[in-house]
C-alpha cells in the first residue's frame, strides 16, 4: 500500500512537499517532527501516517503507509482517503517534478504495518 513517485530528483520532490506543507500551499497535509506526513483534517488527522523514503537508483520517492500505534489494521477507507489525498496534491501541485506515480494494492517497501 505504497505510493511510488518516478522522478529525475527524488530529494527535490521530498524538500519542495515539505515546503509546500509548512508554507501552507499543501493546507490539508501535516508534517510531524520526524518527517512523516499526515492528512491533517479533524476526521483523519493522526490516524495514519505516510513515512518518505528515497531509492536513489531507482529514482523514486516512495511513501509508505504506517498505522497508528494503537490501530489493529489499516481499513480499505483509510487507505483509500490517504492515498487518494497524497495523490492529489502531488498532481496538483508537483506534476512538472515527476513522470508517473503509483499506489499499490498490498503491501511493498516501505510499508510499516
């Protein structure tokens, strides 16, 4: 249940990401103090978090989906808010950084749950 972001400059995505979450362009997204994100509306706030990783040969950034620690499982609604939600920001905002993205079905590097 990754997203795999094929780009020229993965560290470039990650930083401008970052900077559109702290400058307030990305306003529905939240950064925590060790770089994962969440989606930061009163419903979904906290309730998972993505956690970016860099794969320098295969020029991606991958984000994968990490449950609450609390959370038994990560439900097919939870998935599918957050991983629609990071999609359409990417689109919406960084489409001229990266040539395709892809969510996965199951479970792939780097998934945490």
């Amino acid at each position: 249940m990754a997203i795999i972001i094929h780009t020229d400059n993965p560290d470039l995505l990650l930083d401008k990401i970052y900077e559109a979450i702290d400058t307030r362009k990305a306003d529905k997204w939240v950064r925590t103090v060790d770089g994962r994100l969440t989606y930061g509306t009163l419903l979904w706030k906290n309730e998972a978090f993505f956690k970016p990783q860099i794969w320098i040969d295969e020029n991606q950034l991958r984000f994968g989906l990490i449950k609450r620690k609390d959370r038994k499982h990560i439900t097919s609604r939870l998935y599918t808010v957050f991983h629609s939600k990071l999609i359409e920001m990417l689109l919406t905002y960084f489409d001229g950084y990266f040539r395709n993205v892809t969510a996965t079905a199951a479970k792939a590097e780097p998934d945490a749950f």
